[in-house]
C-alpha cells in the first residue's frame, strides 16, 4: 500500500482553515533587531498578562488565534517574537499580518532597535553569532538584518531604541508606551493577618495597626469580621485611623511611583492586628480603596478570616 506524499501547508490554505477569532482578541508582535531586547520586552508582556511565544514562524500565528479562540478560552492577548530566526518562513509574515487584520484581530507591531556599535558590543559579550552571519562579519549580518526589516519597522506601532536603556529601564518604557503611565503599571495586593499567628514573609510592606481600640472587646461586635458594616464603622471612626490612612496612602503612592520606574509591577503590603479578624480587614479594605483613586490595580485578602483556631 503506496502513502500519499506530504506536502508542507501553504499560506493561503492556512488562512482558508481559520475561522473568525472572537472579537476582542489582540495579537502583539514583536520584532526588531537581533540583540536589542525582544526576549526581556516578550518577558514584559507576559507580566503584563500576555500569552507569549517564542521564535514562532509567522504562518502559524493565524490557527493559533484560531485555536485559542475557538477553545474559549480566556486569554485574549497574544504576543508572538518573530524575527529573522524563523528564517524563510519569516517571507510569510506580510500575508499573515494582512490576514488577522481582514479577519478583525487587532494587530499591533513592537520593533525594537539599537545601535550598530550598541548590537557589536552585545554580540561580542555572548560569544553568539548573528543569525544572518552565515560565517562572515558581524556587520555584515546587522547591515543585512535592517535592510530585511526596513518595511516592518515603518509598519511599527510602538519602535524602542534600547542603545543606552537598561533592561529594566526598556521593561518600564514598555510598561507606558503598553499602559499610559509607569504608576498605573504596578499591581497592588493587600492583605490582612494577625501577629499571634506570625509575621507574613511576603510583603514589601507591613503596617501594624493594634494602635486602634479593638472590637473583639465589643460584644456586640466579636463574632464579625472587619468586611462587616459595623466593625468597619467601629474601627475607622476610631481616634487615629484617619489620620493613619492618609499618611500610609502618600507613602505608598510615593513608594509606587518610584518601583515603577525601576521596574518593580508587584507590591504586597500587610496590614496586621493581634487576631486578624477585625482592625486589620477593615484598615485593609479602607487602603484599598484609597489607593485605587489613584488609579492602581489593587486587590484585597485576608489570611486569617478561614482559620478554625481563632
């Protein structure tokens, strides 16, 4: 029994099989020069939420959408590094670009760039050679590289220079040239524990709010929790708790702006009570609240409400 010979897919029969993506979906590519940081900015999206692959060629982009849509799934942000790696198939990235656009994906295109003497340096501290070297100069390499991409980085929505940005600094460029602001960059989570049960090892932060009069001692009030209306009434019209909101909101805001200019997105801050039930979650919760009008992601727990022991 002869077997048919397999022939590669086409790029027209590739854009055939695809259906519509679910609308909403948004692909990022990014590209650029070999040795300008597309690997350090793909690590940035990918804290940023995005789903990232590797050195992909361009043709299978279509039924990765393709896929990752019609498996409702729940990532709706695709950031492909595709360079000259991928070699031919890098021929095929017009068409593809072309396609998810008729097809309604949003489309947008990362070019990072540097240098020639900044991309020789970095080279030459890798002992790597350029991928379109081919066993020549360097030079020769970068010249062929920029003359391939000359169109796609005219094409470019965002185009970084990273010749004398750190990686930290092109994390923080992209963090504002992605999200508007460095400050609205930083992921904030809150939350609540009590010092009998131990110092969280986890946090940027810790606030020690045992200062404020207790609830447990209020009958009336022991068997809730500071996510109660009355407990949190109890403990934030105490004498000092103001005053201490308001203070502990301009430190961290201050402290927020300048982690994220040297590319620190996470901050975890603690807010401790002797039990962890009641001043704690409700001078949590009030923080929050604060720092979110200042346009900061932020989310609230509390690590000691589901205990058995208290």
């Amino acid at each position: 029994m002869q077997m048919a010979a397999l022939r590669p897919t086409t790029v027209t029969e590739t854009f055939a099989n695809a259906s519509a993506p679910a609308e909403g979906f948004e692909v990022m590519l990014i590209t650029g020069m070999s040795g300008a940081g597309r690997s350090h900015a793909a690590h940035a999206l990918e804290d940023m939420g995005w789903y990232v692959v590797d050195n992909m060629p361009p043709k299978l982009l279509v039924p990765l959408v393709d896929m990752m849509t019609a498996s409702q799934s729940t990532v709706h942000r695709l950031a492909a590094v595709i360079d000259v790696r991928s070699r031919a198939y890098f021929a095929d990235l017009s068409a593809v670009l072309s396609h998810l656009e008729d097809l309604g994906v949003r489309t947008r295109i990362l070019f990072l760039d540097a240098s020639d003497d900044v991309l020789i340096k970095r080279f030459e501290s890798v002992r790597r050679p350029h991928p379109l070297q081919h066993g020549g100069r360097l030079i020769d390499g970068i010249a062929a590289e920029r003359e391939l991409l000359g169109n796609l980085k005219e094409r470019a929505d965002i185009v970084i220079d990273t010749s004398k940005l750190s990686i930290h600094q092109l994390s923080t460029k992209l963090y504002t040239a992605m999200m508007g602001s460095t400050q609205g960059s930083v992921s904030v989570h809150i939350f609540s524990f009590g010092f009998k049960y131990g110092l969280p090892i986890d946090a940027d932060f810790v606030a020690d709010v045992r200062f404020l009069p207790n609830p447990f001692w209020v009958p009336e009030l022991r068997e809730m929790t500071g996510r109660d209306r009355p407990v949190a009434d109890y403990v934030l019209a105490s004498d000092g708790a103001g005053e201490f909101l308001d203070a502990y909101e301009k430190a961290i805001e201050l402290a927020v702006r300048g982690y994220a200019k040297e590319d620190k997105h996470y901050v975890t801050i603690a807010v401790g009570c002797t039990g962890g039930q009641h001043r704690s979650v409700a001078m949590s919760e009030a923080l929050a609240e604060r720092l979110r009008r200042h346009g900061l992601s932020v989310t609230v727990s509390a690590r000691e409400l589901d205990r058995q022991d208290k």
